[in-house]
C-alpha cells in the first residue's frame, strides 16, 4: 500500500473514532441523567408514600380527639378514657385538660408536659403541639376545645411514633428522613436535640458560621406546600466536622386538616451519583474494549491487504466484539425491564375510572326502562333488580378507589326514606329467627333526607340486632319498623329531658320508631347503652360498640337518637333525621335572564354521553357533548357555553388543568369536575375556584342539574351570576 493512502486510511479511522466516542459520551450522559431520574423519583415515592401515611394517621389522631371530646363534654368517667388508652396501640399515651389560661388541670396518666412549641394552628380552634415531659421525652399534644370551657389534650408518643412510621426506614448510606410543619419547625428528625427548632433559624443559632443560604432556598419551597426535589448544598449535622455536601431532598405535604406537614426524604448526591457514575465507568471501559478491537480490527484489515493469510485472526477479533455488543444489549434490556415494571404500578389507576364509565349506562339505562315502564310489571322489577345490582357494584368500586387514596370524603346523597325503610326492612328480615316476626309500617311519602344509605341502614340493622338479643329464643316475638313526620317544635318537647336544642336550619324531621318486645331496660342501663364499650351480653357475644358507632352516624347526619324502655315491657328506639326539603316538580335551571343554560359535557367514553343525552332530553334540556379537548376547544370557540361538565381522567391532560387553562377566558362558566373519587388537586381546585364542584361518578342528569343550581346560588350570594 503506498503511504499517502494508508495516511488517508488512518485520518478517516481517527476521525470515526472522534465520532464513535463523542456518540458514546452522549448516550453516557443520558443514561446516567435517567438512572439519578430514577433514583431521585423513587425517593419521591418513598416520601409521597410516608406522607399519606401520616396524614392517615395524624387524621386518626384527631377523629380520636373528636370521639373522646364527646364523651368529655358528656361527662364521661375516667374508667372510658382508661380503657380507651389501653385499647391503643401504645401511641396515644394519655389524655389531659387544660383550663382558659393554658395550665393543665389533670391527666388520666398523671403525664406532665413542658416546654411548649406550636406546630399547627387550625381555623376551627383546634391545635397540635410539641412537649416534653420531665425526662426530656417529647409528646405531640393534639388539642380541641371543649364547649364546656377549656381544652382537652391527646398526648401521643412522639419518639415512638417516629420509629414506628419512619426510622427504620433506610435511604442511601447516611440518609434520614425528617418532619417539619408548614412554618419550617422541626417536627422529627434522627437527632432529638434539633426536634422543635426552626429548620434554618435555629440551627443558624446553634452553628452561627456555617452557610444556610442554599438550605434556606430549599426549605421555602418546601413550605408552599407542594411536592418536588431539590439539589442543594447543607451539612451532616451529626458528623463531628460538620461537612458540608451536597444533598438531595425529595419532599412531599402531609395533610393535617386546613394545614400540611412536610415529609423529606434527605440523601448525600453522592450515594446516587457515583454508583451511577462508576456503573457508567464500567460501561466507558467496556466501550473501550470494544473500541480496541474494533482499532485491532482496522489493524488486521490494513494488514490484510498487506497479507491475505491473517483472515482467521481477523474473524476471532470479530467474533470477541460481537460477544462485548451482545452484554452491553442484554444490560440494556435489563435496565428497560425495569423500567416497564415501575409503569405497570400505575396501571390499576385507571381500573375504578373505566369501571365506572361500564356502571354510568347501565344505571341509566335501567332508569330509563324505569322511567316506562309500569311499576307492577315483571319487567319494571328486573330493571330495578339491574339499578340495584349497579349501585351495589359502584360501592364496590369506590372501597377498591379508596384502597390507594387519602382523604376521600363520605358520599351523602338524596335518600327517599320509604326506599331506605324497604331495603334495610328486608336486611332485618334476614337476621331474624323464625320466632321473631317484622312488622313495618311507613306513615311518608315523597320525602327525602340528605346522607349515606349504608350507614343508615347500619343504624337500623345495629338496633334491630339488639332487639333481637333482647328477645331471645324462646316466646313469641316482634320488631316493628315505624316512619313518621314530625315537626321541630314536636320533637324539641320530645327531647326536653335529654336538654337537647335543636337546630332552627330544619324545620321538619322524619321519625324511624324501632320497637320491640324483649326483656326491656332499666334506668341505668338506658344512661350507658350509648357508651362505647358498654354492654349487657355476656362475653363474646358483644363489643358494646354498635350503638356507640349507631348514634355517631346520625349525629354525623344531623339528627338525633334516643330510648324509651321499661323492664319487661320492651324497647322503641326513635331514629329522628331532618327532612332534605326539595321542589319534587324539578325545575331546569336557566340564567338571569330566564333563557336556558347551553351545558357541554366531555368524556372519553361515547356511552355515558349517549345516556346524558338522552335523559337531558327528556326533560327539555339541551347538552353537547364530545370526547376530545380538541372538540371541546372548537365547541368553546363556536358557542357560548354556561356550564361545563368534563371528566378528571380527560385524554391529553386532567380536567381541572383544562379549567384552569380558560380560567381567564370564560370567567363566567360555572365549571363541572366528574371523578371517581376527589382527590387532593380536586379539592384544591374548588377551594382555588377553579372549579365550582365536583360529582362521584356514575352520574345522573338530574344530579348534575342540581348542582349546576346549587353553583348558580352560590355565585349570587358572592355577587355575580350566570
């Protein structure tokens, strides 16, 4: 070969070596980018994850507080809150009173608390605090006000909450995960000595010369309540040099109530970058080996055409490659393999939401075969059978939703009381012996109450069961079910022994009467027999909690319960709930002007807006309808729309980010969210109005005409209209 061409040969092999090794330093950098990605999102998770967990928790802590307040302002005996403490699980250490002044009167346990710091304020009076008691032991102290006059005060075990939910977890080589409220004070953390000083102000007290301004910067974010992850610089506080590094922190709100706690899961950069960094180094050297044999490989060739016979060392150099490339393939795989196993985590999300779109027209459907056909004809019945059937299903759907979300509130619904009555006669009728007969008698008509059907219906079941008990086996026995209307005035004297004053927001209540013919009661038991825990069956036979959690519920629902009974002459319960007083002639709603509204509907599912279409047109109102956000834009460009209605899951982004995107355009809109279950960016967007409500889905469209009437008087009481 002449010199000038092997000079030629050796440029051009260089400069596809240049390439090749700028190609391969590119997709170096990509993937390390992707695998810190990785590890920065599963960091994130672990945070999101301990955050739903505390808000859980914390939520409990206060629903607890709530339940024991009641029982304070009742007058409980000591014995109750005792027993309640023994029955936890070793976090809620014990229960104290505080008077006006803030001095703690008594304690069940006899905990002394000290050195207070505020950690939440809430709007309703409520408090959680941070203490220690005489041996430096720190408490979080939840507080509520008592009607009564002063405070009652749940302690809880702070240190050993923290061990219990978070030390153990761990996060890189010398990663911690720690708690501070919404104001930047320290809640927990690996040391004891920082819990309950402010994040950067009082570690800059305790280390005046150190830098805080990038951990400053981070901890503002932080506090805004939303989750992310941040890169900034700061010191292990726990080293004897203090060093400074770089960490990583990926944080994440937990809610408390109207205020958050902030959950960080901090990292040195290092644990992640340098794994990432020697893995790559690996990689790097096992494109150099190849890169090298491929040099070889150029080598053997231009000896080739110097000597023919070097052939068979030529092909085992190719052979060697080849065996490199297939590794580096097989890794790839791998590290493609698990992403896709992180992807299918996220799959279930969407099951709730296409079971939903399955359930929406088959309830309406059967309402429409309702809706014509004759009431006493087999075919009505089967309908029915099929709406029912449906309404057991989405209840189904709505546990399994709630399996992976926090914070899902209880659905109260418009409730026809001789329905209620009906089913929850004939789930007592199941339970019954064969000497005890149900006698039901329904005094009402068209009349409704707001709240959830299976817990009144579990009311009803709780006390029928007791009723049965009081009975026994033996003897002729009855439990009759009675309804009846009656009036705020009437049922006030009812109560007057009870010194109970009702509420002037409902003027007509609907009496359920549960009577019986059992063994009855005396006086003293009538005083306890709301009390939780209490009971007279014998052991094993009750956990003195059914008429406890019965009473609760109709509280819960605005309505009140109380006892008439006699030894030996049997017990009537009466079930008192207030009367949801509605125009049955349903009205469409229109605008000010008295034209109708122009209501647009979107979803991805062509069934449920068939269904909505057609019973929007039955009675007289008209709907749009389309699947797209590219329909729904030309749809908002073309016409002028008053309500619109969309679904959460829409293609190509959620249904409150569409909102807010024309939050500026159509300021006027009422604004419609349909969901299988709200969750914390839901209601973030209506408290924000963004949105103005938001419905459970399957959805009817009498439901949605009701709220989109419930928005319009809203909007007027706030000054304007549609």
């Amino acid at each position: 070969m002449k010199p000038k061409r092997m000079w030629s040969l050796m440029i051009v092999l260089l400069l596809f070596l240049a390439v090749f090794l700028a190609s391969a330093s590119s997709i170096r950098n990509r993937y390390r980018d992707r695998i810190m990605e990785t590890y920065k999102n599963q960091l994130l998770l672990t945070s999101r994850i301990l955050a739903r967990n505390m808000s859980l928790s914390l939520e409990e802590f206060r629903t607890d507080l709530l339940f024991l307040s009641g029982q304070a302002e009742k007058g409980a005996e000591d014995v109750l809150f005792r027993e309640f403490l023994e029955a936890q699980n070793g976090l809620e250490d014990d229960l104290l009173w505080e008077d006006e002044q803030g001095e703690i009167g008594r304690a069940i346990r006899g905990l002394t608390l000290e050195d207070p710091v505020l950690l939440t304020q809430f709007e309703d009076g409520q408090s959680v605090w941070q203490y220690q008691d005489k041996n430096g032991k720190h408490y979080m102290a939840f507080k509520r006000p008592l009607r009564t006059g002063g405070m009652l005060v749940l302690a809880v075990d702070t240190e050993q909450y923290y061990q219990q939910l978070i030390s153990d977890i761990q996060i890189g080589s010398n990663g911690y995960i720690m708690v501070k409220n919404s104001t930047g004070v320290i809640i927990m953390h690996p040391q004891e000595e920082q819990w309950g000083i402010h994040v950067v102000e009082g570690r800059r007290q305790m280390y005046p010369e150190l830098d805080f301004e990038s951990l400053e910067d981070m901890v503002e974010e932080q506090c805004q309540g939303r989750e992310g992850i941040s890169e900034y610089y700061s010191y292990w506080w726990g080293a004897p040099d203090i060093p400074r590094v770089k960490k990583i922190s990926a944080y994440a709100p937990a809610s408390i109530g109207d205020d958050f706690w902030v959950i960080s899961s901090v990292v040195d950069y290092d644990d992640y970058y340098l794994p990432a960094e020697n893995g790559f180094r690996d990689v790097t050297l096992l494109f150099t080996g190849a890169l090298f044999v491929f040099a070889l490989m150029a080598v053997l060739l231009i000896k080739l055409l110097l000597d023919r016979g070097r052939a068979t060392e030529e092909i085992g150099a190719l052979r060697e490659m080849n065996e490199r490339l297939e590794e580096l393939h097989q890794e790839e795989e791998r590290m493609a393999h698990q992403q896709r196993l992180q992807i299918m985590g996220t799959m279930t999300g969407g099951i709730a939401h296409e079971f939903n779109n399955f359930l929406t027209p088959i309830m309406g459907h059967a309402e429409l075969l309702m809706m014509t056909l004759d009431e006493d004809s087999e075919e009505y019945d089967s309908a029915h059978e099929i709406y029912e059937a449906s309404e057991k299903a989405k209840d189904v759907i709505r546990q399994i939703s709630a399996l992976s979300r926090k914070n899902v509130e209880t659905v109260y619904k418009r409730i026809e009381v001789k329905k209620l009555l009906t089913r929850a006669s004939r789930m007592v009728e199941s339970i019954c012996p064969a000497n005890i007969r149900l006698e039901t008698e329904v005094n009402v008509d068209d009349t409704y109450i707001l709240g959830n059907s299976t817990q009144l219906s579990q009311v009803i079941l709780n006390i029928c069961v007791n009723a049965a008990h009081a009975i026994g086996k033996k003897g002729d026995g009855w439990i009759r079910l009675g309804v009846t209307g009656v009036d705020r005035e009437s049922l006030q004297r009812s109560l007057e022994k009870d010194t109970i004053q009702l509420s002037r927001d409902w003027n007509q209540y609907v009496q359920i009467d549960i009577a019986d013919n059992g063994c009855g009661m005396d006086s003293e038991t009538l005083k306890q027999i709301f009390t939780p825990f209490f009971t007279t069956k014998k052991a094993g036979e009750g956990t003195g909690l059914g008429l406890a959690l019965a009473e609760q519920i109709v509280l819960s629902h605005k309505g009140y319960i109380y006892v008439e009974s006699e030894p030996g002459k049997g017990s009537v319960f009466h079930v008192c709930l207030p009367v949801l007083e509605t125009d049955e002639s349903f009205e469409v709603p229109r605008k000010e002007d008295g034209k109708g509204l122009r209501l647009v509907a979107v979803d991805d599912n062509k069934k449920v807006l068939n269904l909505l279409e057609k019973n929007f047109s039955k009675i007289g109102q008209q709907i749009m309808t389309c699947s797209t956000r590219e329909e729904l834009a030309g749809i908002l460009s073309r016409e002028n729309v008053d309500v619109l209605v969309v679904d959460e899951s829409l293609e190509g982004g959620s249904g409150v980010e569409f909102c807010m995107s024309i939050q500026g355009r159509y300021p006027t809109m009422i604004k419609i969210i349909m969901t299988d279950a709200p969750d914390a960016a839901i209601l973030d967007a209506k408290h924000k109005k963004i949105i103005d409500a938001y419905l459970i889905k399957p959805v009817l469209d009498t439901t949605i005409l009701r709220v989109v009437m419930d928005c319009q008087a809203e909007r007027q009481r706030e000054g304007f209209g549609v």
